[in-house]
C-alpha cells in the first residue's frame, strides 16, 4: 500500500510540475492599464479563462472620467461604484483615481473573479505564434500557450516581437449619422473634454490577416474600449472561432448583457428599466439620437413620426413597404405600431393588443396610460419593436449595411 501511494504521489507531483512550466488559457492579455483592466476582467466574465499579464507590479490607472449624470457603463461604473465603496463617498460622488486606491481595489475585485489569473511582474522574452494560437516564454521559465491576445501593451514590445506598426489613427470616431458605422460599435463614451459622442467599431479592434488578434490603441486607454475587446477575444475563445469569424451581434449582445452602453444616449441610462431597448433599437438604426453640441440624446418622451422610422424598417423587413404603402398616417400611434409588429411578426393582432395592454405598466414600467389611439413615444416604440420583431437578429456587415 505504501509504495501504491508513492506512485500516486509521483505521479501527481510529475503532473503538477508539467502543469507548472505550461499554462494552457483561452485569452492572454499583455498590459497594465485601463484597456488591460477592461480586457481581462470582461473575457473572464464571458466565461473563458484569462490571463493577464503585466510587466510591473501595478496597473498603471489613466484617469477615468466619471461622466456627468452617472453616464459610465458596464466595468468602467463597476470600478467606480468599488472606489467610491472603498473611499467610502456616495455613489453620486465624483471620485479621484489614485493609484494605491485603485490597485488595491482591483486586487480585491480579481480575487473574488472567477477565471481570471493575474501574473504581475510577468517579464517575457519570446511571443510567437503557435498553431492557430499564441505561446509567450516568461523570465522564470513558465510558458503561456493562449487562442486569442490581446494587445494592450503601451510600452511598445509587443509590436516589436510580432513586428506590427504602431497604430497612427485613433480608434475611437466621432459619432454620425451620415453612413452606418454606428451600427458596428461595441463601446461608447465622449471625447476628454466631454465635448463629443465617440463609438468603437468592433473592426477597429482586428487587422487584417492577422488572426485572433485583439489590439488596442495605447494612446487611448479606456476601461470601455478594454471590455469590448475582452468580450471580442471571449468570443473566439469560447466557440473556437478565429477573430475574423467575429458575429458582431452576438459582442454587442454580451456587452450590453453586462451593462455597457454601446450608444452613450445621455437621456437613458443603464439604470433605466428600458435601457436595453433602447440600446438595441438605436443600433439598429431605427430611431435614431439628436446629436447637439456633439453630445447625444435619445428623447424618449418625443412622439414618433412616421418619416422617421420607414425607411430604416423597411430595409430591415421586406414586409414593411406592403404596411407603409398602406398606412398614410403621419404619426405612428400605439394602434398602428401593433398592428406594424404583428404583420410583420405573424402575429395576431388582437392578441398583441391584450398581451401589451397586460404588460404596459407592469412588465415595460410605462407611466403613460395604454391608450392605442394615441402617438406613440420615442420609449414606447423602442420597447414593442424590440420586443416583437428585434431587428437586431438581423446582421449587418463591417460598414453596418443590412445582410439579406
């Protein structure tokens, strides 16, 4: 007996210590700042195994700008509710980022985060490609083997082992409506001096021909920018996809799953109970935000016109130019959206009008008054159509153009 459980004990010990000098990961984050923070902590949220791994013993926080109106999203507004918790200040509080605070709360945030390993002081000398993946050779001799990187490296040696220029343009753009690009973004937020409505398309996160590799710029550091490509990196990760085969409705499903904005409406917020709604119909294009002053605002007490919403629907839905042709009116009422949804939808509309009459205040928390024959607000449209018909099960291709 006693020889059996040295055997067992050799040979677990042999195993323990092959497992010591390779790692095995689904993602590999290199970097120590906001976009690292956001990357690592949003790939382990997704589910996959994550390693991040920083050259210094801190992450290195740029400052995060707790927006007016509580307008930080998704891990961005989880950083920021645990530093207030930790300096113990309200939650409205606008908060300084120092250092010691914000690492030691990061720590804390990591221990209790499931599938994330954070290796500090990690000093590589050799990243390569190996297979359809990644192998990175650490200083004491270790060995990472990760499917997808993530580049969030500021200082430069990343691009030098793999032999990638720097990149020169800003990743975030100005929000416009001007073409459909908005429709790709998987993140939002405003220029520094709170001045301009910014979006991140998730294609400004891949190069091409180089495969499952998620890159970020170093010269725009964002905890937002950091959790979309973390979920983007998940994604491969998970259904062991190469990055090119990206479905950019299911990233931007996971992200706004895990409450970040996409579009920075300034009107509704994640803490709105149709925040999502609102989300998803503003992706899609059918009612689209006023931009004033760069700043972006959904107005979701305006009502609805017609004008507005034909087109888009109608690209979308080839069942919509019969309903259009037919409806001359000039506002979209409750009455008529319904009947909209459920002609398009296959539904009855009787039906529909005594299902949405039940769930008016109590599932959709409308305070209006269900009145079919009246206007339909901006709110309540978002809401029915997101609802009944979710345009956003339809995909669009990287210039945000419908895929029939």
């Amino acid at each position: 007996m006693k020889k059996g459980w040295f055997v067992v004990f050799t040979l677990v010990l042999m195993v323990q210590l092959g497992y010591s000098q390779k790692i095995k990961t689904g993602v590999l984050v290199i970097g120590n700042g906001n976009n690292a923070l956001g990357a690592g902590f949003q790939s382990a949220a997704s589910g996959v195994k994550t390693i991040l791994l920083m050259e210094n013993q801190n992450f290195e926080m740029s400052e995060v700008h707790s927006i007016d109106k509580n307008l930080s999203s998704g891990l961005e507004a989880e950083f920021l509710k645990r530093m207030r918790k930790a300096k113990g200040i309200k939650d409205t509080t606008k908060v300084y980022i120092d250092q010691t605070s914000a690492n030691a709360v990061i720590k804390s945030w990591a221990d209790s985060t499931k599938n994330l390993t954070i290796i500090r002081t990690g000093e590589w000398s050799k990243l390569k490609r190996a297979g359809g993946g990644w192998s990175i050779q650490l200083s004491d001799g270790r060995t990472i083997r990760a499917a997808i990187l993530v580049h969030a490296d500021a200082f430069g040696k990343v691009n030098e082992a793999l032999l990638l220029p720097k990149i020169k343009e800003g990743q975030w753009k100005a929000l416009n409506y001007k073409d459909n690009l908005y429709r790709t973004s998987v993140s939002s937020g405003f220029s520094i001096d709170n001045s301009r409505s910014n979006v991140l398309s998730l294609y400004d996160l891949l190069i091409p021909g180089q495969e499952n590799l998620v890159v970020l710029n170093p010269d725009q550091q964002s905890i937002a920018a950091g959790q979309s490509a973390g979920a983007t990196a998940a994604y491969a990760a998970f259904f062991d996809l190469k990055t090119s085969q990206s479905n950019l409705k299911k990233i931007q499903g996971e992200l706004i799953s895990h409450k970040l904005s996409i579009l920075p409406f300034e009107d509704v917020v994640v803490t709105d109970s149709n925040w999502k709604a609102v989300q998803f119909i503003g992706l899609s294009g059918f009612l689209k935000g006023t931009l004033s002053s760069g700043r972006l605002t959904f107005l979701p007490n305006r009502e609805v016109s017609t004008e507005e919403v034909k087109e888009p629907i109608k690209e979308y839905f080839y069942k919509a130019q019969i309903w259009f042709e037919d409806y001359k009116g000039a506002q979209m009422t409750i009455s008529s959206t319904l009947d909209l949804v459920s002609k398009i939808g296959n539904k009855s509309p009787e039906n529909t009008l005594t299902e949405v009459k039940k769930k008016w205040k109590t599932t959709y928390g409308f305070k209006t008054e269900f009145e079919p024959s009246r206007p339909i607000t901006r709110r309540e449209f978002a809401v029915l159509v997101y609802e009944y018909l979710n345009p956003f099960n339809v995909n669009v291709d990287s210039k945000g153009r419908v895929i029939r």
